[in-house]
C-alpha cells in the first residue's frame, strides 16, 4: 500500500496537570494512504455512512484521536479501527 498522502491529528491524551483532564496535541503531518469506503462495506460493518466517506489508513497505532485535518478540512472521525500494529479512520467525505 503507498502512502501517498498527508494528514494531520489532533490527538487527546490524560494531563498530568490537576486542573486540566486532557491535553489535545497537534501532530506534525503523517503519512496516510486515503480510499473510499464502499455501501456493502458501509452497510455490513460500519453502520450507515454516506457513500462519499473515506478510510484514512496510517502506519502506526494510534489512540483517542479528536480530528483529522485533510485537504485543509478537519474531520471528526465515525471509526477508528486499529488492527496490525495500523489504524484505519473513517471520516465523512473529504
């Protein structure tokens, strides 16, 4: 699989300050190769998505992600799956 494109993540993870509950990070841009989502797979697994929704696939595992900025669009996320040491998120059409 290429990983072709380049994405951001906005990322929540515990604080270790007592006034604040969590941090949110920014990332720096990571690699990610983006396909469409499929109606049998939308209507089988996910639930029901529009059919214009996108699978973002990223090398490494990663937890309690906020947003996906794409394209210069941030996107909240429907799914994430992590599976292989990879996660896949699927986000509504980009």
């Amino acid at each position: 699989m290429r990983y072709e494109n380049r994405v951001k993540l906005t990322i929540r993870t515990p604080s270790s300050d007592p006034d604040n509950e969590y941090e949110e990070e920014t990332t720096d841009w990571i690699e990610a190769h983006v396909t469409g989502v499929s109606s049998q797979v939308n209507i089988n697994v996910f639930g029901s998505y529009k059919s214009d929704a996108a699978a973002i696939h990223l090398k490494c595992h990663y937890s309690g992600v906020q947003n996906v900025l794409i394209n210069g669009v941030a996107r909240k996320p429907q799914a994430v799956i992590n599976a292989r040491q990879n996660t896949v998120l699927v986000v509504q059409g980009v």
